[in-house]
C-alpha cells in the first residue's frame, strides 16, 4: 500500500513539472517572440532547467538575401565566448602537469618579450590581470582586421607585446591580446595548432560535432549570415579575418553544442572537479574568473543565493551569451546574428521565468522610439520629448547620440541629426566629439 502511495505522489509530482515547464516554456516563446517582433532579437535560443533541455527555438532568418528561416542547427560565430574553451584547454594542460597556472609566461613562450614575459603568470592572463591592452587602439590594427598577412608569432609581436598598463596582478583589464598569448601557449606545449587541441580535448570528447575553430575559407553546412541592423535597413557587417581573434574570439558553435558544453562541466566529463571549479575563481580586482563572469543570482538555495557564471560575445554581424546558474543546473544561451541585441536583459527576463519573478515587458529601444517619432511627429517634437528624458537622465551618452546621428543620416534624416547634435553641443559645450561630429554630418 505504501508503494503504491509513494508511486501515485511521484507520477503525480512528475506529471505537475511537466505542466510547469510547459507554461514556462510558451512564456518564454512569447518573450523571444515579443524581442523579435521589436527586431531587437533574430536567432537562436535554448534553455534547459535541472540539466535537460526545456525550450529551444530559432526566430527569423539566418540568411534574409534567401530567405532561409533558422533552425536550432545554425551554426553562428560565438566571439568571446571562445575564451571559456581556451581557458579550459589550458587547465587540461594544468592537470596534465604539463602547465603551472602561477609559472612566469616566459617559461612556455620563451619568445616573447622577456622583461614584460618574465613578470606575467599563466593565471594573470585567464583572469585579465596582466597588465596587457585589447590592441583595437594600436595604429594598423584596423586594416589588419580585414586581411592579416602576419602570422601568429609576428601578430603577437606587433598586437600583443605593449607596455604594461599595470603591475601584473594589481587591477583587472578586459584584454583580446592576452588570451591570443594563451592560445599560442597551448600551441607551445602540445606542438599542435590551437583548433586542432580545442577539437581533440574538447569538441570531441563532448560529441561537440557542429562547433569549431572558424576556418576562413572552410565551407559549413548551416552556417548563420550575419548582419547589422541599422534603424531603418540591414545592412553586412564589416568584413574581420577570423585569424585575427584566434583564441579569444574565432570559435562558432551551435546551441545544442553549448548545451553539450554546459553538460560537459556540470558533469566533469574533461576536467576534475577541483581545476573545474578554477575556471570560476574570481580576483579581488573584478568578477571574472577564467572565461567567465561569475555574480550571484537572487535566487536562494539553503539561505545563500545561487551562483551565476555567464559571458558574452560580439563580433561583426553577431552576438552570442551563455548563462549558467550552478546550484541549479539551468542554462540561458542566446545566439543572435543581427548584431546589437539586448542579450543581458533577454537572459535576465528568460531566468525571472524560470525562477517565477516578475519583469518588465520589452519595449522599442530610446533610438528606435526617437526615430519612430522623427517619422511620424517631425524632429522638433522628438527634441522635446528628448529634453524631458535628459532633465530625468535617461538620455543617450556621447558615444549613443553620436552613433545615433550617423544612423539618422544613414535613413536619410540629416536635419534631425544635426539637430540632435546641436542640442549636446549646446548642454556640453564643451565636448569637442560631438563638435567635431556634426561639422562632418553638415558637410554630407
């Protein structure tokens, strides 16, 4: 009799998860359905809740010049979400005791520039402590960008061996040029080239089967256009050599890969527990640990909140977040390939439904809404409107209005920009990037 009890109460319990997913699931669809029709979300979503697979979708095309919808099969570029698997090789290489996280850089690329080398750790360039700069400001970087005739030991050399900003392991900076080294460090110790070790200690073990080191010329099946989206019109993104992001940024993958992925660390299928849980050891200086963010969820378990580890990526024409709640085993991975899309506050509203927390319905962008009423009430009126949200602080910053002017000019509303401009430069008299801004609208 009691089995039986016990039985009921379980096919009952089950049958009623099944239920809450399911409402849980069309909510989230009409979210992601909200963020699309707003043209602030074209891609791909996936979420699993308890370790499995609860919802995964794709809005929009993949490629609007054929008109080819995606699917949960696309394979979009991930950017920086690379550096989470770069960190993982190196830690493979750790517990394979062919790495020393707190050894000198200089041990494993005796190449490189030795009085900067001899003072930065393996560790310091997981977490961004090194000192390096993100080598976008450097001069040549951009042209470099498009077509780069160096090879990795030379781009090195002229993109990643700066002077120091800081003492090594003083201060946190986000910085491109030291997960590059990373990446030539595991060339270093395995004799291999990087997506070779990345396929064979990674892909392979977790039957990643649809991700990669983007080869340039390489044809893929299911592989995302990616786009710009501009207020009025799409528009390709500038072209970028997949060989200049490397290590930190040239990957692309699927979601049900990164779902693959997220099972391969809460499982401990490639590393062991204790170096696992290195990739989530954050600094004093900053929230990141090795390729990841880590914060708290405001979610408790057994009086203490859970743990989130997450991280974005973008790159021309796509952005890509990957949100994990560990206690939980819940996973968020959105991929977009319009560029620009709202991703944090999408993951945000995808983990209040999964957790039952309320949240604020998407709404147009301030750009979209000010261009919306440009077209429909004339400039003077969205001026005003805009002065009421600079009294309130809510307006655009520098760098957003700036941006916003060359995409009014780009629709074909020159006026309106110039008006916009003249506004800041009237309340900032001072900001010469404004100035210097609109003398160049008025002269188109």
């Amino acid at each position: 009799m009691m089995r039986t009890k016990i039985l009921c109460l379980l096919i009952f319990f089950t049958s009623f998860l099944s239920v809450a997913n399911q409402i849980k699931s069309k909510e989230i669809d009409k979210l992601l359905t909200q963020y699309h029709q707003l043209e602030q979300f074209n891609g791909v979503a996936l979420v699993s809740h308890k370790g499995k697979v609860l919802f995964k979708k794709g809005y929009g095309k993949a490629n609007f010049e054929w008109d080819i919808n995606h699917t949960v099969e696309g394979k979009f570029k991930i950017a920086s979400i690379t550096k989470q698997f770069t960190a993982m090789l190196i830690l493979q290489l750790v517990e394979q005791k062919k790495l020393k996280l707190d050894a000198k850089l200089i041990e494993y690329y005796p190449d490189y520039r030795a009085d900067t080398g001899s003072k930065i750790t393996i560790r310091q360039l997981l977490n961004h402590t090194s000192g390096l700069g993100n080598f976008f400001h450097l001069e040549g970087y951009k042209a470099v960008e498009a077509r780069n005739p160096y090879t990795l030991d030379e781009f090195i050399s002229k993109f990643c061996s700066e002077d120091l900003n800081f003492k090594p392991g003083t201060q946190f900076r986000y910085s491109n040029a030291g997960y590059t080294i990373l990446g030539k460090v595991i060339e270093q110790v395995t004799g291999k080239f990087y997506g070779e070790v990345l396929t064979q200690q990674i892909l392979k073990p977790l039957n990643m089967n649809n991700s990669g080191f983007n080869q340039q010329h390489s044809v893929l099946n299911n592989r995302v256009t990616g786009y710009e989206r501009l207020l009025n019109r799409l528009e390709h993104p500038s072209f970028i050599d997949m060989s200049v992001p490397f290590s930190a940024g040239s990957m692309y993958s699927t979601a049900m890969d990164l779902y693959l992925w997220d099972r391969g660390l809460a499982e401990n299928k490639i590393l062991s527990k204790p170096l696992t849980t290195v990739l989530f050891q954050v600094t004093e200086h900053r929230n990141y640990a090795a390729g990841w963010l880590v914060d708290n969820y405001p979610e408790e378990r057994f009086g203490k909140p859970l743990t989130r580890v997450h991280h974005g990526g973008m790159i021309p024409g796509f952005n890509a977040n990957i949100s994990r709640v560990l206690e939980d085993d819940t996973l968020v991975v959105l991929l977009d390939n319009t560029g620009g899309a709202p991703m944090t506050a999408i993951t945000e509203k995808v983990l209040s439904i999964i957790y039952d927390k309320d949240y604020e319905e998407p709404e147009l962008r301030l750009s979209q809404k000010l261009y919306k009423m440009i077209i429909e009430q004339g400039t003077s009126p969205s001026i005003a409107w805009y002065k009421t949200l600079i009294a309130q602080q809510e307006g655009f910053s520098e760098r957003q209005l700036i941006k916003f002017a060359y995409e009014l000019v780009d629709a074909n509303e020159q006026q309106a920009a110039i008006a916009f401009l003249t506004l800041n430069t009237k309340l900032n008299p001072e900001s010469q990037r404004t100035q210097e801004a609109l003398e160049k609208i008025k002269l188109l």
